[in-house]
C-alpha cells in the first residue's frame, strides 16, 4: 500500500469519525458533553482539511497517484 493510498484511507476514516460525533452531539442530553462533541469535530476537521493538503501535494508531487 503506497503512502497516498494510506492517506486517502485515513482520510475517509476521518470523515467517518467526524460524521459519528455530529451525531453524538445532536443526541447529548449535556450541554457540556455537546460542546465536547463539537470541539472534537472541529479539530478532526482541521486535521482532515490539513491531510487533503497534503494529498493534494502529493498528487501535483506524484501524479500517478492523482485521484480519479
């Protein structure tokens, strides 16, 4: 499995993860807990938008492994 392989997965495990707190936030009962919730959607949205950049550079890097 190549590095851009690998990236693209963890990236899509990410989104997946991020989409699973989304959910948890809407079905707190806690305020508290809702703004746990979202506070770690918004720092797994950093850092996916931080790992498309650096697709994104591996694929103008590397073309071959460009998305289709």
């Amino acid at each position: 499995m190549t590095v851009a392989s690998k990236l693209k997965q963890t990236i899509s495990s990410l989104k997946g993860v991020e989409g699973t707190l989304r959910l948890y936030s809407l079905q707190a009962q806690s305020k508290e807990l809702k703004v746990v919730y979202r506070d770690a959607v918004k720092g797994i949205g950093e850092i996916t938008q931080n790992l498309e950049k650096r697709e994104k550079a591996i694929e103008l890097e590397e073309p071959q492994y460009k998305s289709n």
